[in-house]
C-alpha cells in the first residue's frame, strides 16, 4: 500500500469525485493496516506554468533584457532576489544582513499577486515592456 495520495481540487463536484473514488478507499486500507495517519489538506504551491512564465523566457529574463539602472543590467536571478525583498519580504542572516524570502512556498494566488506586482514595477519604474508572456 502507497504511503501518500494527492489529488487536486478544483471545485465542489470535482472534490467530492475525487473523496469517493479515492481517499474513501485510500482511508479503509490504510486504517486496516493500523498505524497513526495525518489528513492534511493545502492550497497549491505555484504551478509549473507559473513558474516557467516567470522564469523561463518570461517576465525575468524580459527585465534583465531590457532594464538598465545607473547604465548596468542585471542577471534575472540578482533581479529575482531584488523583488523578493520588495514585494516578499525579508529573512535575517547571522551576520545581520539580509536576503528575500523564498518565493517557492507562495500558493498558486500568492505567486500570481506576485508576479503581478513585479510586472507592474517592472513596467512603471524600470520602463519593461513585456511580449508574448501568455505564450510561456
């Protein structure tokens, strides 16, 4: 028997499909079997989409090509760390300084609200033009 068993949620009918079909009887065998079982139940962390969007050859790499400040460009993982600390927050390290929070535990809606806030910052104070982001 599996140890684990994921499955997404959508919406009320596809959650209860998915309850009868598979976690009724994921639950019966596992409770067969004795032991002590954990029902945890998440919002999604940032999907691949989301991800290679922001990543890939999307919004990162389309400021990192086009922002200059003070004449220098910078490397999208430098503007990566540069929006965590602006729009995430911040984390403080022994030493007293300081680095942005990770971005990879932000849920689906958080990692969109995010990268809202970047494109706009990106479009109004570093002049960025985005293209073909959609496609990504």
């Amino acid at each position: 028997m599996t140890e684990r068993l994921e499955f997404e949620m959508h919406n009320r009918q596809q959650a209860w499909l998915a309850v009868k079909g598979q976690l009724f009887p994921f639950l019966a065998d596992a409770l067969q079997s004795g032991g002590r079982w954990v029902l945890t139940v998440t919002r999604r962390k940032r999907t691949q989409p989301q991800n290679r969007r922001y990543w890939g050859q999307g919004v990162l790499a389309q400021i990192a090509a086009q922002a200059v400040v003070c004449g220098k460009q910078y490397s999208t993982e430098t503007w990566h760390e540069q929006f965590k600390r602006m729009f995430i927050g911040v984390e403080e390290l022994p030493d007293g300084s300081v680095i942005g929070k990770s971005s990879t535990k932000l849920t689906t809606a958080e990692f969109s609200e995010f990268c809202t806030k970047v494109e706009a910052y990106a479009a109004s104070e570093l002049g960025v033009t985005f293209y073909d982001l959609e496609g990504r």
